[in-house]
C-alpha cells in the first residue's frame, strides 16, 4: 500500500529485486516493513536487540569490505540518529572499533536516543571509538561514511540535527554507506524531500523497500537479520529466502 500522503506524480515503486544468484525477492513498503517488525518483536522473534545486533555487524562488515586493505588504517564517520535505524550504526560503530578500525560516531541528538539504541551507545562507550559532536569532524579528514540517520519511518523534511548531518555528508565527498534507506528518502515510494544523503552503497535490511532506486541509493545490498519465513507469511507475503551461506547478498531491480 502506498503510502496516502505522496500524490501519484512521478512515483515509480519496484515490485521486486533479484540477487546476484538470480533469486527474486519481493520488494516490502514502509507499513509491511512496519508490520513485519512488529511480529517478530511481539510474536515470533527475533526481539529488537538481536535484529539491531544483526543489522550492525553486517553494516561493519560491508564498510570493512569497501574500504579493503585499508580499512584498519582508515577514518570511518558513523552518522546516527535516535531511533532504530541509529542503533544500527552505533552498533557498527561498536563492531568496527571492536576490530581496530579508527571510529567516530556522531549521533543526532543523543539526549533522546531510545531504549535499545542507548544500549549500544552503552556498549560503544566500552570501545576504542570515539563519540564526537558534528563540528570536531570539520578539519578531520574521513575515508567513509555510515549514514545511519533516518530509516524507514521517514514522513517529511528532514529537519534540525538530521538536516544537519545530511548536508555535511554531501558536501564531504568521501564515499557513503547507508543503512536500510538513504536518509531522507521515502522507502515506499523513493520521493525525496529535497534534502537527501547520496550513497556510494545502501545496505537495505530483511527485505528491499519498494521505494530503493537504483539512481538514489548507490550499489545496494540486502542483509539478513534473523526475521523467520513465519513473520512474512503472517502478512500474505510468500517468501523464500535469498541467502545462502552469505549474510549479505547485492541486488537489483527485477524491472532492470
């Protein structure tokens, strides 16, 4: 279901996507995404802990295997924001520093971090990483940059601390990996609100969001975070799993 608010002007939603092994994968809105969550968190499991655990350690491991080589030796920004989507990068944040790698986390407006993302927070704390406010990066120089700002329940402008973090990320000029959805853009329908992040790659979680295209979300990736056939199949949606023995899989439009 599209969301009501977006007018039908120049929306061009995917219905699907297709891995690198040639496996179709349905393509999920915003309220199915919202939906699915809520099973597993009240129902069949995985709780919100372990799909967030989950969510960051892939997002380590896919800046890890950008940066190559150079990664322990690389200046690597996580840009987070309060909610769910946050608490992915602030985990990321924890299992790069964790590995060695030369961290700074930035998070938007810390003092309303929720439960779970200042629990990672927590954790991070214990690390190497270093927590920094937007204006210590301005003479530093950084080799990536996780945007972690807003996910999915984006539902207009982006505004104050987000707005912030966005525009410095577009004006650094230094590759950029997005987790879920690139911040600022609608995952139901891909309409951005003029003020976006423009990713180098996006690493969308459980399934692609319909609104992922590929001329705003970079090389995009799909990564598995422990939400069982069941919970999709609680919402009419036939599911076959797009993994194998990888965690994280590339895709692409079908339509392509």
């Amino acid at each position: 279901m599209i969301n009501k608010r977006i007018t039908t002007e120049t929306l061009t939603t995917i219905k699907s996507f297709v891995t690198d092994d040639g496996i179709i994968v349905a393509a999920i809105t915003t309220d199915q995404m919202r939906e699915v969550d809520r099973i597993a968190i009240e129902e069949t499991g995985p709780n919100l802990f372990q799909m967030m655990e989950n969510a960051g350690r892939s997002l380590a491991l896919c800046a890890i295997e950008m940066l190559g080589q150079q990664w322990r030796t690389s200046k690597i920004v996580v840009l987070a924001g309060t909610g769910g989507n946050g608490g992915g990068g602030i985990c990321a944040a924890r299992h790069l520093a964790n590995h060695g790698a030369n961290v700074r986390l930035c998070i938007a407006n810390p003092d309303r971090l929720g439960e779970v993302p200042s629990f990672q927070r927590k954790i991070f704390r214990s690390t190497s990483g270093k927590e920094v406010v937007l204006a210590d990066l301005d003479n530093e120089h950084t080799d990536l940059i996780l945007d972690a700002i807003i996910g999915y329940s984006l539902q207009s402008t982006p505004h104050g601390a987000a707005s912030e973090f966005i525009q410095w990320t577009n004006q650094s000029n230094v590759p950029v990996l997005a987790l879920d959805v690139p911040s600022g853009i609608d995952a139901t329908s891909g309409r951005d609100y003029g003020s976006y992040v423009h990713p180098t790659r996006t690493m969308t979680l459980a399934l692609p969001k319909t609104g992922l295209r590929s001329d705003k979300t970079g090389k995009l990736f799909l990564a598995d975070i422990g939400i069982p056939q069941e919970a999709y199949e609680r919402i009419g949606l036939k599911f076959s799993s797009p993994f194998d023995e990888r965690y994280v899989v590339p895709i692409r439009p079908a339509e392509a």
